[in-house]
C-alpha cells in the first residue's frame, strides 16, 4: 500500500456532501458534535434506532405512518425487527414526485440495448406504465402476498414490472433471460408465482438469443402461472402461439387506461423480493426481503454513501439476475435518473459504455472488478477517448478489486474521481463495507465500514481482530437481514447460513480485514481460503500478482487435497494464441514469491481455455474443487459456462 491516498475530496466537495449534510442534521437533532466518518460510524451503531430514523427523516421516506417502537427485539440476532409499526408503500417511495434536496430531472429511465435500441421514460411515463400494469395485473387476479416474475434484461418493462407489483403488495422475483429452463425452474419453481413477464430474446455481442422456445419448456413446468406476458425485444412483433398462456406486452395493458397509480400501504416487513443464492452447492436458496428494510438501506447507501442527489444519472452493469438490479433502480427513490444497458460491456472494442457515459452526463458508473481489469488489459483509455465532466463517483463490487485495478482508474479513466470498492451480497441485498464521499481512497481498501453496521473481523475462535485477517462478521441487527428462505418456515437453513459459526452474530463468509485508515480489504471468500501447511491464504491476494501479467487475462486458484495437507493449485487463461511453457511458469511462480510469501506459490499451474462463472460473473472456485477431486457439482445450472467444468476434470498434472 502507499503513504499518500490516491484521492482525497476537496473541502468543497465534503461540504457539499450529503454526508456532511446528515453529519449537521443529526448534530442540530441530538445536540451532538460529530465531525468526520469514524465520529458518525460510531454513532450509527452505539445510538442505533436514533441512526435509523435520522435515515427515514433526512431521505424523507414517504409513509402512512411511523409508530412508536424502532427495533423490536432489538439483542436479537436473527429476530429483530425494525419499525414494526410502520405501514408504508415501496413503489410509492421510487415513484415520488418531490425529493429532498431538490426537484428530480424529467428522465427517470434511458435504455440502451446494445448499439440497437434506445429508449426514454419520463417520470410521468413511468408512473403511468406502472398504473397501466399495476391494473393489468390486479386483472388477471394478482393480490397482496402473491409473486410475479420476470425472465427479463435490464430494460425499462422489467423495473415497471416490480414497480407495479409492488405497488399491490405482490412479491418480485427475477432472472436474466440467459439462464437454461432448469436453472430458472428451480428458482422460480420454489415461489411459485401467478404471472411471469418474459422477454422474446435479446441481445449480446451483436446477436440475438431467443428464448421463446426455453419460456414455453418453463412455463410448462411452472402450473401456478396464469399469465405469460411477453415483450418484444428482438422482433417488433413476438410470435407467441407456441408459449401456453402468454399474451403480448402490449395486449396486457390495452384494456388498463393511464392513471395515477394506487399504493397499498403494507407493514414495513412484507415481503418486497425474493432473490437467490448463486446454486452452485444444490438447488438455489430462495431469500427473502422486506419492503421497508430494502428502502430504508438502500436510500442509506445511494444518499449518503453514493452521494446521490436529485438530478444524477446512476448507472451500474447489472442483470436481472444478481442483486445489483435491486439496488440500482432503489436510485429512483433518491432522485436519480436509471441508465439501464443491456447487452455486452465489451461491444465497440470496450467502449460501449464509455460512450454511454458520455453521451447521457453519467455521474456514478457501476462495474464489476473483472470489468476494470479487462480494461486494463486490453489497453483502453477512457480519460483520453471520451469527455467525462460529469463522472465524479465509479463503483466496483463482484470480486476485490486489486490495487493495480485502483491505479489503472485514476490513471486512465479519470484522476478527480471517488473510486469506492464496495462488498456485500444477495444475503442482504446491500453492502457490509463500501464508499463515502468524504474519505479519501486508498489504494487496494473499501474506504469503511457502512453506517449502522457493527462489522467487525473475527479469529476462529470469536476473538475480535485488529490488523489482522479474520471472518467477517456483523454483531448487531440491520435492516436488511433476509425475513427468512422461502418454504424454511421454522428457519433452520437460514440461521444455518449465517448464525451457525457464532450464535447470535451474522458470518457473511468473506476473509478480510480491517486497515490502519479505518477501510476494508477483501482477501476472497473464506470457504474457499487455502490452507497450505495449516496457514490460511485467501485467493485474492494470489489472483492480484498473477493477473499483473500481461501474458494472464485470468485465473482460478484452488487448494487441492494431497498427501496428508493442501497444495496450491492454479489454473490460467492466457490471452489468444499464446501457449503456458516453462519460462512463463516460473515468472509466474517468481511473481508470487516476490510479493507474497513462499507458502503462496502454487505447487501446479495449468492453462485452461475459459473459467467458470456464476450469471454474475463470479469465478467458481468450489465448483472447480469438486471437479478436481472427482465430486459431483450439484447444480451447474448456474454456471453461464459450465461446459468450462469439463477442461478441470482428470487433469495428469494433478493425478497422485
């Protein structure tokens, strides 16, 4: 690490912070005299419930009302509830006409897809496509309590879609239209839903998938759908007749006028969406959030962690099928316009969304870690390409983002920029650690820990750490904490999954720790950390020296049982036409003694042709463990690519 930051927001840019903003509002409120992060982190979690209905005042959350009780049950963890009094609406809150801080632009949606279809939605034109299928849907006999799906890409229908069901009460689910029918039978399978929304295809790298033929295999395995609802996407006119039950977009909202929508007030714990677990260990858990906790957090996290203000245009590249969609079109409820893509991030030799960017004034860019660092190597430089004036926060999350990810941005995207790393995960549909607009960023950390969250590192043993690597954990309740998985009615999978290690504290499962600035550092997750010799390694800091070559475009390290302990075993892909020999193992083997220790050198490096991901771009290194020791990979329905699973089976470099 370095003895500088690589940013630090100018004195201005802290006082005209929504952060700074909150700062005075919950002095001014509590007679307090707080000044910086660390004296506000602090009291975000020592004063807990005064925290969380400063967040409700100062984002003005709209609601029939409050009540008196904040967190009830509040030493319990799982079993607190927040605002168990309140009764409010989500859709009404991201369909607001009026925000704090100042009025929202005209736009509240522009689409690209691909280089092929554009498309714009005013404020006015959402709430009354909402109104429209919030009718259309109460029609075809969809009620508070039931679920409606959608098998959609990031488009505008999708977000009028869970905007209108929630505005009935009804529960969201969603995956992206890439998924195999199994895959989205055993998610979709589980809840069940009374209607689906589906697209007719779509785009990637400039050609079209269909997916009329997969909807009518899952439609037939989904009895509780009453509704196919088909947009067109690929073609202007869908052909439908072989998918049961389906109706056109169009012809679904014909009989329903335009209209000021309605909003059921609901209590703050009714059940908003149901996402789900990656899958690759069995079929998916299905998780389930509340409305209100969901708003609550979300609004914590675009106002004062992003710095979101009325009239900002926030972007992140996002399926329908991981939980950033969730998070990015919450932005609604700040005031944001959504720029929503769907397609390739890589069309026009990398630039597509550069152009975006540039083309619609974008002010927060949302990616992935895998992304920048492609970036990087295939030589791009933004900051030269295309005029960015409006770009002031860039947003990174699905893997640790190594330090040569944070040079590389501040480098050749732009130098006045807040980079924030952030790390949460579907379990909470939110973040542990992330960014504020009024720290400075240093290289290779997420610049905190987030507002009231007590997240802490652990050893094994439930012993709090400082500087040292450990478990993530999360001592106290939060907003966001799941209602449960779906048909675990006496919550035993759900406590197994995060209060097993430590009773009563949440272990998310990252191996991480805290740094001398106060941030975060995310070493991987810590079910797949090696353990060479009784020493834990996480992948992460394996994968930040070999992926500096350029040689390497990216890897996968396991640890492989043998002989009584664990070897490190490291699989590369090597850009096109090049070919893993001697001389390149060992500078591989060399960059990894030299900046690491001698117990990170692999004792194996193999060159694969492609690594397995998840639907949202995270490398699989548990699948590729099983594979290696001849176990069975439960649910490779997914995987985008399982057929990568077959390069790691019987490997001669790794027989005993």
């Amino acid at each position: 690490m370095t003895d500088q930051p690589l940013w630090q927001p100018s004195p201005e840019r802290i006082a005209a912070s929504n952060m700074a903003a909150f700062t005075a509002f919950v002095n001014d409120r509590h007679g307090t005299s707080l000044a910086g992060y660390a004296d506000l982190h602090r009291w975000s979690v020592d004063r807990m419930e005064d925290f969380w209905v400063a967040v409700w005042d100062f984002c003005g959350v709209i609601a029939e009302r409050r009540g008196g009780t904040i967190i009830a049950d509040k030493g319990r963890m799982p079993g607190a509830r927040f605002f168990p009094e309140a009764r409010l609406n989500f859709a009404e809150n991201l369909l607001r006409r009026h925000h704090p801080g100042g009025e929202a632009p005209e736009d509240a949606i522009v689409f690209w897809g691909e280089d092929r279809v554009r498309q714009r939605l005013s404020r006015a034109e959402l709430r009354a496509s909402v109104s429209r299928m919030q009718q259309a849907l109460a029609a075809a006999g969809v009620k508070s309590g039931d679920r409606v799906a959608a098998f959609m890409p990031n488009m505008p229908q999708t977000v009028v879609t869970m905007l209108a069901a929630a505005s009935l009460g009804a529960t969201f689910t969603s995956c992206s239209p890439d998924f195999g029918v199994q895959g989205v039978v055993d998610r979709f399978g589980q809840v069940e839903p009374k209607v689906l929304v589906c697209c007719d295809g779509y785009y990637y790298n400039g050609k079209v998938n269909e997916t009329l033929p997969r909807i009518a295999e899952i439609v037939a395995s989904l009895p509780t759908v009453g509704r196919v609802v088909v947009v067109p996407y690929a073609a202007e006119v869908a052909d439908i007749a072989a998918v049961p039950r389906a109706v056109s977009w169009s012809a679904f909202l014909a009989p329903h006028p335009p209209r000021d929508p309605a909003f059921e007030p609901l209590p703050f714990d009714h059940p908003l969406f149901i996402l789900y677990s990656s899958g690759t260990t069995g079929v998916p858990k299905c998780i389930v959030h509340g409305a209100g906790g969901v708003l609550l957090m979300h609004l914590k996290e675009h106002v004062l962690h992003c710095d979101v203000k009325p009239g900002d245009r926030l972007f992140y590249f996002t399926t329908c099928g991981w939980m950033m969609w969730n998070w990015l079109v919450s932005g609604l409820a700040a005031g944001a316009t959504l720029l929503l893509y769907d397609g390739s991030p890589f069309l026009g030799r990398g630039n597509v969304l550069f152009d975006y960017a540039a083309a619609e004034g974008m002010t927060h860019f949302g990616t992935s870690a895998k992304f920048i660092d492609a970036l990087a190597k295939a030589g791009l430089e933004p900051a030269k390409s295309h005029r960015l004036p409006a770009l002031r926060t860039m947003l990174s999350t699905g893997s640790p983002l190594a330090p040569e990810g944070f040079d590389y941005v501040y480098a050749k995207v732009k130098k006045d920029l807040c980079l924030s790393s952030i790390s949460g995960g579907t379990d909470l549909v939110a973040c542990f650690a992330g960014g504020a607009p009024i720290l400075p960023v240093w290289r290779g950390e997420l610049q905190c820990r987030m507002l009231g969250m007590k997240v802490e590192v652990w050893s094994e043993d439930g012993r709090p750490l400082e500087g040292e690597k450990g478990e993530l954990v999360c001592t106290a309740p939060f907003p966001t904490m799941p209602l449960g998985f779906w048909n675990d009615p006496a919550g035993a999978k759900y406590r197994a999954a995060y209060f097993e290690t430590y009773p009563d504290v949440w272990r998310h499962g990252d191996w991480t720790e805290v740094t001398a600035h106060g941030g975060m550092v995310i070493h991987g997750r810590s079910d797949a950390v090696l353990n060479p010799g009784g020493v834990r390694i996480g992948t992460a800091e394996i994968y930040r020296q070999v992926e500096r070559l350029e040689e390497v475009v990216e890897s996968l390290v396991i640890g492989q049982d043998w002989r009584g302990d664990v070897r490190v075993v490291l699989f590369v892909r090597l850009r096109d036409g090049l070919a893993l020999d001697d001389v390149l193992v060992q500078r591989i083997k060399d960059t990894i003694r030299n900046n690491t220790t001698p117990r990170h050198v692999p004792a194996v490096v193999a060159q694969v042709s492609d690594i397995p991901r998840t639907k949202s771009n995270k490398i699989v290194e548990l699948a590729v463990r099983a594979v290696v020791h001849g176990q069975p990979v439960k649910n490779v329905e997914a995987l985008a690519n399982p057929e990568a699973l077959e390069q790691f089976r019987n490997r001669p470099e790794l027989a005993g």
